[in-house]
C-alpha cells in the first residue's frame, strides 16, 4: 500500500500494512535466481521489540513546518528547554514523518496541505514548561500509562547552547529516555518527508583543511594518483584484503556486501538495505556530532561534548550496523557479522539500551529506523513478495525450446521467461520487486517525482523497430572489449549486485583519499556511505516506478518476435562467433542460466544505479576524477572461458561518469537494454543523486536548510 501524502493525527486509525498472506512470512523463496527471505524479528513484551531491542513507549520529537514560526521557535529553543510530549493515545512517527522546524520542507516557504495540521499537532505536542520535579513526574505517569517503560522523559536543548552542553548534561537526573521511538506498529507517514540518508563532501586526506575550509577548497590540494587495479579472474572481483587503517564504517560495508552476495535478493532490495544499514550507522554517530541530525530520532540521542569521542564513534555505529544487517541479512549473522563484531572487541548480545553508553545509543538507533524501514512499503517482513497483483498478459517463454509467437498477447509487454538455473531447476521468476513503487523513499517527493513521461517506444512505431534493429546489430559487432565490458557490469545472482559495485567503488575512494581509521575519517566515511547508499536507494524507487508503470518488453522478445523467420547477424552463442541466425533464436550475451534480469526493459536499472553513485562520487570528492582499473586476464571470459578475452584486456576509467556510462552501455552490449532505457535512466539518476546529495546535508548541518535542488 503506498503511503498518504498527508500525516495521521493522533486520534486517528494507522493505516495497516498490505496483506501479504501470500507469502510465506518464513523461509520464502522464489525463483528469480535472486530468491527472496526475511529475518526473523523478536518481538518484545507488548510488540515493542526490534531484535530483541526494547524502546521507551509514545515518545516523538516534533517540530513546525510553518517557515513564519521558525525562527521564533528557535528563538524560545535557545532561551529555555522545553518538555515536549504526545497526547494519550497519539503516536507520531518521526522517522520520515516528523516536521523539525521546518528544515526539510522543500517547501518550506510556501503554504501546502500539511500546515493545518502540523500546527495543530504543535499546540498539542509543544507543552508548557514545567518545573523539573513536575517534568519528570509527569513524564514517570504518561510511561506507567502506557505500561511500557518506567523511564521519564528529558528535556533537550534543540542543539542549541553548546557552550553550556556539559552543565546542563550534569544537571539531568534522567537521561536514558530521551525522546525515543514506538516500536511496535506500523506508521503510516507523508512518503517525502524526513528520511533516512545523506553525505557531506569532503577529501579527508588534508582533514584539518576540510573541517575548517570545507570540500570544494580541500579539493584543489588533492595530488593526483595514478590508476589502481582491481583484478578480476573468471569474471569474479579479485577483492583485495581490508588494508589496516580501514575505518569502521568500510569495515562494516564490507560485511554488507558480503551479506548481498549469500543472500538472494534482488537489485531493489539490496539498494534499500545497504541504505539502511548505513542510516542506522548514521544516526548512531550524529549522537556524538557537534552538528549533524538523526534520521528518525532527530537531536534526541545527542551525547554531551566530552562523550564524543572517537572510540564512542565507533562503538556506537557498530551496534547500530550490526542490529540493521541482522535484522537485513540473518542467514550471514554468525559467519560474517557476529565475527566482525568480536574482531572488534564488541559483545554482539549486548542489547543494552541505556543511552548514556555507545551500546545503547547504537541499539537505539538500529531499532527505531528499523521499525520505520519494516511497514515502509519494501514488504521486507513478507519476504518482499509482490502484493499488488500483477501479472504478465504474456505467457512465460521457455528458451529450451522454438519462440511460439502465440505466446505474446501484448509485444509492448514484458514477458516472463522460463529457464533452467545455475543449479539445473527449471524456473520461471516473475516481476522482482512489482510492488516496489509503493516503497518509501529518502529524499523524493514520491516514487513517480521522476516518472518518465515519454515511456519506452511503443509496438508499430518506427522507434520500436529501430531499436530493435540497432541492438541486433550490435549484437553482430561485439569485439572482446565489448563482451568483457557486459561481463564486468552484469553484476548477477550471488554477487554484490550493482547497488553494491557503487558501494565497492566507494571504498575504493576512501582508501585513495586516506580516509584511514581516525576520527576524522569515521566522520568522512560515515557521510559517503550514508548519501551514496541513499541516493542509489532512491535510484531504486523512481527507476522501479518506471518499470512496473510501462512494465515494457525486454529485448529477447521483441526481437525474436520481430524477426522470426527472417535472417539477422548477430552473435551465434557461446564460441560461434557473429554469424546469420534466425531471429527467432537470437539470444542477448548472457548466460544461459540467467538469461535476462526478471522485470520489466524500462527503465535500466544499472544506468540509474550508476548515474546516481557517480554523481555522489562527483559532488563528495568535489572532482569527477576516478582512476581505478580492471583487468581481466586471456581466457577469463564466464560466458566464453578460455577463448575471450584472446589476450589480457583492462578496462579503466579516469572518472565517475565515464564509469557510469560505460555501466549503462554495458547493458546494451549485453542485449539487456535498448538505448533510450539507458539514456533516459542515466538522466534520471544523475537528478535523483542532486536531491539526495541536497537531502543529505540538511541532516549533516543539523537540520538547517539547504537549498534544494532544482
């Protein structure tokens, strides 16, 4: 179910979830050759736990949105803290729903439908200041009432007064409950407001030049550096050993990876969770920033200045990632990240949630995004399984056999196909990630803010046949070079996926620029991640918008049902070379056990994905240069072994975009996609990246606006 564009008020229903009866909530798999599962949740006494993580009842920071009333509101923030407080029987969610002073409102400045009720949730939120034994006393009432938590709530000094932060830290006699997240139902939320995700620019490698003079100065004293390889063997990536000084957050990036590629999930969702468990990372280390934002709990968890320090940091954001990969990745916990966790010196059954430690802060940053993240349309606890409905009008086509032209009802449509696996089963994947439109984003208005308006070409135009025409060709005309630029690209089942390839990427950066393992590192890299991984999430959801709004027809068939009967030259299969071939047998240079990515030709996924992460790439590094390299020895081929490459080939890009297109143009190499998918998804990524990149730095500068893209 795709959320309302409108907040819920206290008094009324939530929304629920969709049904997904369907699927089985356990265990799930499909056939996509990506598979689908989910994680199993411990539920806490009342439905208030995440993994066994238990949170403080009806507790919500809450602002205004009304651009007059801001900065009156900031002026009472500095004068005095205030108590703030929900209603009996309200609960608002601020993960991505809640409105703090306005600053993320794209339009904060104008008037729009929220700003009735936001102000009428301000009169009700924003309580009267009470004398401190009054505060905690009534605070101690409303926990027993919601039989819950006995902690009572603290006051919180909206970031302001930070000269005065340790005096006023002594004076509290409360601390573990500040201001924390429901765990426990779903929120139904504006699907654009407030969400997790972002990055701050920065070269870490002249750290004092970048904290005081920012980025795009510290750019200009980057040395250049000379392209570095990574080596590829039988078409799998030749990962080099984590180097010593990697900070904590690559570290746990590493293990995310690792969790994609023993998991079967498809690109969306892997987009959607390295996001996740890079904002969880995030917002556990914006508790020991002097600036930046949580995601969901705001400045709520902010430590006092001589709480932040590197190993609380680490500490902090370890707990947080470890609880969102679980929670993302559980068939990997004991063989990669429970492992990871003790590397570091770290009790991964530790779930403390006293926010006065690192480990409690970390655990309560995981739980309170991961109970947004779970009924945020993903269907993650369903498996991910579609609950919208669709089907294909066409029939399934088995490549085993001769094109039955009878089969395709609609040649605008996508065509499921039938095929044997890696493993020998014979499989029929259906649309991956058909409901993923209803997905909440992180920084889009809404999944169709980028909706094509043109959509693909359309079957007896001259457009349809014409590509359809070009791609054949270039199937004809594969050389070596093309053949290993789709291999290195394919990113498929059992790999990182290419969400993960951009996250690869981003290592690489960090260790090019020596990020390394100090603090200003930590914070260098925690931004990175935190906008790349964002932004290729919301590349997931307006690209996946386009796909199940056209659901258009792949190459393979619509050019066997083009030119069945009729001779084309392109390539033959595997060692035949380009010859003639009836086009009702043409076959893209995949391989026979993933023939063609189980959804729909428009738009491309990998174009998006890659135009979105090298954009990030561009505006964090303040410099498109790349210099980074593959080398695939003779004979390396997966798809011709032993014969292709004739001889050693790298490919290397000097910069992000050349990179990212040669990702895009991969696709066409491949027979996955006909051009105007790629181009159009490349523009589409490179503006889904600017929102997110704009997005993401209001949360590092604590709230303050930005402007925002356009």
């Amino acid at each position: 179910m795709k959320t309302s564009g409108r907040m819920r008020r206290p008094d009324q229903p939530r929304e629920t979830e969709p049904s997904s009866t369907s699927a089985p909530r356990t265990g799930a798999t499909d056939e996509s050759g990506f598979g689908q599962w989910r994680g199993d949740v411990a539920d806490g006494g009342g439905g208030a736990g995440i993994g066994g993580i238990h949170l403080p009842p009806h507790w919500r920071w809450h602002g205004n949105d009304l651009a007059g009333r801001v900065q009156r509101d900031r002026r009472r923030r500095r004068r005095r803290f205030r108590q703030l407080q929900l209603p009996d029987g309200g609960a608002l969610g601020l993960c991505a729903a809640g409105v703090w002073a306005g600053a993320f409102d794209e339009g904060a400045g104008t008037t729009n439908h929220r700003n009735d009720e936001c102000e009428r949730f301000r009169r009700q939120i924003l309580r009267p200041r009470f004398p401190d034994h009054g505060r905690q006393k009534q605070a101690v009432s409303s926990s027993q009432r919601l039989g819950r938590c006995s902690q009572p709530a603290v006051p919180i000094d909206g970031g302001r007064g930070r000269d005065n932060a340790d005096r006023e830290y002594a004076d509290r006699s409360f601390q573990a409950a500040l201001i924390q997240a429901e765990v426990g139902g779903p929120h139904r939320v504006a699907p654009n407001r407030h969400r997790p995700f972002g990055i701050r620019a920065a070269a870490l490698s002249r750290r004092e030049f970048l904290v005081r003079a920012g980025a795009g100065a510290a750019a200009l004293f980057v040395p250049s550096i000379q392209p570095m390889s990574l080596s590829r063997l039988l078409g799998e990536v030749v990962r080099p050993s984590p180097h010593a000084d990697d900070s904590v957050v690559v570290r746990w990036n590493e293990a995310a990876l690792q969790g994609v590629r023993e998991s079967k999930l498809g690109p969306p969702m892997v987009a959607r969770a390295l996001a996740i468990v890079n904002t969880a990372a995030f917002d556990a280390w914006a508790a020991y920033d002097h600036h930046a934002v949580g995601t969901c709990l705001g400045p709520a968890l902010r430590r006092a200045p001589r709480e932040r320090t590197l190993a609380n940091k680490e500490i902090a954001v370890s707990y947080a990632a470890y609880r969102a990969a679980v929670d993302l990745f559980p068939g990997s916990t004991r063989t990669v990240f429970d492992p990871l966790m003790r590397n570091l010196g770290l009790d991964p059954n530790n779930r403390n949630t006293d926010l006065t430690s690192p480990v409690g802060v970390g655990n309560v940053a995981a739980a309170a995004l991961l109970d947004f993240r779970h009924s945020d349309g993903a269907n993650q606890l369903g498996g991910y399984s579609d609950y919208t409905g669709y089907n294909s009008p066409n029939d399934p086509m088995d490549i085993r056999l001769p094109f039955e032209p009878k089969g395709v009802h609609d040649p605008n449509a996508w065509q499921p196909l039938r095929y044997a696996d890696k493993s020998g089963s014979t499989v029929t994947p259906n649309f991956v990630g058909a409901h993923w439109q209803h997905v909440t984003p992180f920084a889009l208005s809404s999944s169709s803010q980028l909706r094509s308006t043109t959509g693909p070409a359309r079957f007896g135009s001259f457009e349809y046949l014409a590509q359809a025409r070009a791609l054949v060709e270039l199937s004809g005309g594969l050389t070596d070079e093309h053949k290993m630029i789709a291999e290195y690209w394919a990113d498929g089942p059992n790999s990182e996926l290419p969400p993960g390839h951009w996250d690869l990427f981003a290592q690489f950066v960090a260790r090019r620029d020596n990020h390394g393992d100090g603090e200003r590192g930590v914070d260098a890299d925690i931004k990175l991640f935190f906008a790349l991984t964002n932004a290729i999430f919301d590349a997931s959801v307006c690209c996946w918008d386009n796909k199940r709004m056209f659901a258009s027809v792949r190459p393979i068939t619509a050019i066997r049902y083009l030119f069945i009967g009729q001779r084309v030259r392109a390539w033959g299969g595997p060692y035949r070379d380009t010859q003639f071939i009836d086009g009702a047998t043409w076959f893209p240079y995949e391989p026979t056990w993933f023939p063609t990515p189980p959804f729909p030709e428009y738009s491309s996924g990998h174009s998006t994905f890659s135009a979105a992460g090298a954009e990030v790439l561009r505006l964090f590094t303040q410099s498109d240069r790349f210099g980074l390299s593959a080398t695939f020895p003779a004979g390396t081929s997966k798809i011709e072994p032993g014969t292709v490459p004739a001889s050693d080939l790298t490919l290397s890009w000097a910069t992000f975009s050349e990179a990212a297109d040669q990702a895009g143009m991969s696709r066409r190499y491949g027979g996955i996609h006909f051009e105007q998918a790629d181009l159009d998804a490349r523009n589409a990524g490179r503006l889904v990246a600017r929102q997110a990149w704009a997005k993401a730095q209001s949360y590092f500068a604590g709230g303050k606006a930005v402007e925002r893209w356009t």
